[in-house]
C-alpha cells in the first residue's frame, strides 16, 4: 500500500540482445550514421512486415517527410489526414508549405471515417482541388479500414502514407501495418511499442523511390568524388548505433504486443462492465497491438470525467493522459478545412472529451495495474454517489 513509484503511461522496455549490439557497434568503431547494423534493421524489418524494401531514419516524422516528398507534395498541394492523430502526422506537410485537410474517425474503428473521406473527395473533385497525398493513421495499435480508404484515394489517383507509428506488429486482413499504403511509415520513439530512444523506418513496394528517399535522407549527394549537389536533401538517417538497439527491440517485439495485449485484457476485465466505460473497439478485419489502452468514460452517466480520472491517477503518481486532441482543434491548425462524420455530428471531438490513456507499458507489473485499477475504481465510486439514480441504472 505504501508503493508510490511513478508509473508511467508507456516506457520504453529494453531486451536481452540490444547491449550485444551496440557493443559491437563500439568494437567495429561503427559509431559514424549508417553501418552494418543500420542495413541488417531495414532487412530485418521488411522481412518482417512483407514490405520489400525500408529505410531507416532518425524519427518516423522524417519518414512522412520524405514519404511526402515522394508522392511529389509542394507548396500549396493538398493533402488529407486524418485528424485525430499526435501532430507528427502533419508538422511534415507543413513543412512542405502545403494544405492539410483533416478528416474525422469514426466509433467502430477510432480511425479516418469511410464516409467523412468519401465527402471531401467528392466535394474536393467537384471543386478541382483534389489532394496530392494522404496520411492515414493507425491509431492505438490498431489499422485504419485501409480496403474502402484505399479504393476510394485510388480512385481519386491519390498517394497513400500510411502512418503505422503506432501500430508495427498490428496486422489487417492478414496483412502488415503499415504496408497497405504506397509509403508505410514507423517510428522507434522513446514511448513506442519497440524503441531505439529515437528513430523511424519508411517502407514501400516500389524500391526505386525508397532508394530515392536514401539519397534525400544523405543530403542529396550526387554520385561524385567530391561534394556535389543538384537537389534538397535532408540529414535524416539513423545512426549504427541507435539500429543495433532496433535489432534487438525487433526480437522482442511479438513478446512486446503479448504483453500489451495483456495489459488491454486485465483492464477489460476490471472494468469494462461498469455503466458509462467503453473499450476502444478492436475491429474484426485485424489484430491491434493494443499499443495503448484507451478507453471513453461518460461523464452522464459515472459522474467523473476522464480528465478528472487523469487528475486522480495523477495525485498516485501514475500516468495517464486524454486521448490525443484532434489537429482541426488545435491553435497551430484551426485555419485548415475539417470533414466531420456526419456533417454536423464529429466523431473526434467526443472521443477527445472522453477518452483516457492509461498505463500500458510492455514492463508494467500486474501489481502496478491493479494500483492503477484500484485509483480508477475509487474514483468512480466517489463520483457514483453524486450521481442521481445511479442506484436505479446500476
Ligand atoms: C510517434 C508518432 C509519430 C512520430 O514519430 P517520431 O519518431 O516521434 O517522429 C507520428 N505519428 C504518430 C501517430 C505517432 O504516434
């Protein structure tokens, strides 16, 4: 009862294996950006995934940069994302100069709403600005409905990055996160399901672009003795030392979403039968990582919202965090077109006002969950008593 160490929402969780491999790393004096390590990660990853070829790079926000440059996005180019999302997802199209057009989820799958995506293409054709490229989301661990999305950015002739930073080991209709799209993207950041403290992978089906990205992610060197340069390049590729701690975060990484997939299970069982929570859904067409466990609390019905729930977890030390707020209600973004569900209905922003992240690290003991478990449930006890005719609904 005295244990008050911090729990954290989603820490990074470190394997036998990725000493071994930096350490080689310092033997070889492999330190300098690539080496050995970095192309047996990109091998190792697309073997993985089914993707045919990957790059390695140092943050998955580079990834949807260069993925961007790929699909030949500039300066006042559309391009559609889905808005409920970390800000990584856009800042790229932004740097580009060009538009970002945010679209909204839906319940069943928390991710780009079919029909949200259907009117703004229409409406975008009828008005002949259609979007150069997309980036699609997968959010929590689990795959956007990429079959109907795809078909009907095809249809329109639209680049598709899928954004699988979350979701690396999720799967869709059998197939790999992450490789549905023209450009999949991951990230290795500190707080995601495998780590190497930071980094990110782009993969894709057509080796001549991924190739294309390598150059651009060198500085754009032209093949030449000296320093020669025709185009804009960027120093966006992952260092030898940082691969070899993916290599050994790869290992693990069926290990990693057992666990979190265990962490979702525990919490379900503790509360998913109290009136007024609701699970994120796991839709029937894949297997999420359950990279984190998220959850809606209606204020209606247990008397607390979530934020108030994060404000209590927070006086137990433990953390826990609203689901992320959506980028068409953000300062830096509100200027941007916005396409609800229903067009006067969003989606989005009832999961904002609702939805709860809690501590769901792969390390996460089942005595820190049930610490975690038990802060929730008094809570909501306290808050059921200032609810009238809760007695009667429960
Ligand atoms: C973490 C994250 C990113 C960015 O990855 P970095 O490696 O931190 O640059 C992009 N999109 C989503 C949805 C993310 O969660």
């Amino acid at each position: 009862m005295t244990d008050n160490r911090r729990i954290y929402l989603s820490p990074p969780h470190l394997g036998e294996r990725e000493k071994g491999y930096v350490a080689e790393a310092f033997d070889t004096n492999w330190i300098a950006p690539l080496g050995p390590h970095v192309d047996e990660f990109e091998r190792e990853l697309a073997e993985l995934t089914g993707a045919r070829g990957a790059v390695a790079l140092s943050s998955g926000t580079a990834a949807i940069h260069l993925a961007l440059k790929l699909a030949g996005v500039g300066r006042g180019d559309r391009v559609f994302v889905s808005t409920l999302t970390f800000v990584a997802s856009v800042n790229p199209v932004l740097y580009e100069g060009a538009e970002p057009v945010f679209i909204d989820s839906d319940f069943e799958t928390w991710n780009m709403s079919v029909q949200a995506l259907e009117r703004a293409l229409i409406e975008a054709e009828r008005e002949g600005r259609l979007p150069k490229a997309a980036v699609v989301v997968n959010l929590y661990g689990q795959s956007a409905d990429l079959d109907p999305i795809m078909a009907l950015f095809r249809r329109y002739g639209v680049t598709v990055v899928e954004d699988a930073a979350e979701s690396l080991g999720a799967t869709y209709k059998g197939k790999a996160s992450g490789t549905i799209g023209d450009y999949g993207i991951y990230s290795f950041n500190g707080n995601k399901i495998i780590t190497t403290s930071g980094g990110g992978m782009l993969v894709g089906h057509d080796t001549g672009k991924l190739a294309k990205a390598r150059f651009l992610a060198t500085q754009a060197r032209d093949p030449a003795l000296h320093y020669e340069h025709s185009e804009l390049g960027f120093n966006y590729r992952m260092s030898n030392v940082l691969a070899g701690i993916g290599r050994g975060q790869l290992q693990v990484l069926g290990e990693r979403i057992a666990a979190r997939r265990a962490v979702f299970e525990r919490y379900e069982a503790a509360l998913a039968h109290i009136p007024g929570i609701s699970f994120m859904p796991e839709a029937a067409y894949g297997r999420s990582t359950r990279w984190l466990t998220t959850l809606t609390v209606n204020p209606q019905i247990t008397g607390v919202t979530a934020v108030e729930l994060v404000k209590a977890l927070a006086a137990d030390n433990i953390e826990a965090r609203p689901v992320w707020k959506p980028m068409h209600l953000q300062p830096l973004l509100r200027q941007y077109e916005y396409y609800a569900h229903e067009p006067q209905f969003s989606v989005s922003d009832q999961l904002f006002a609702q939805g709860l992240c809690l501590p769901s690290g792969s390390s996460l003991s089942e005595a820190d969950q049930q610490r975690v478990i038990d802060c929730v449930l008094r809570r909501l006890g306290e808050a059921r008593m200032t609810v009238p005719g809760y007695a009667a609904q429960a």
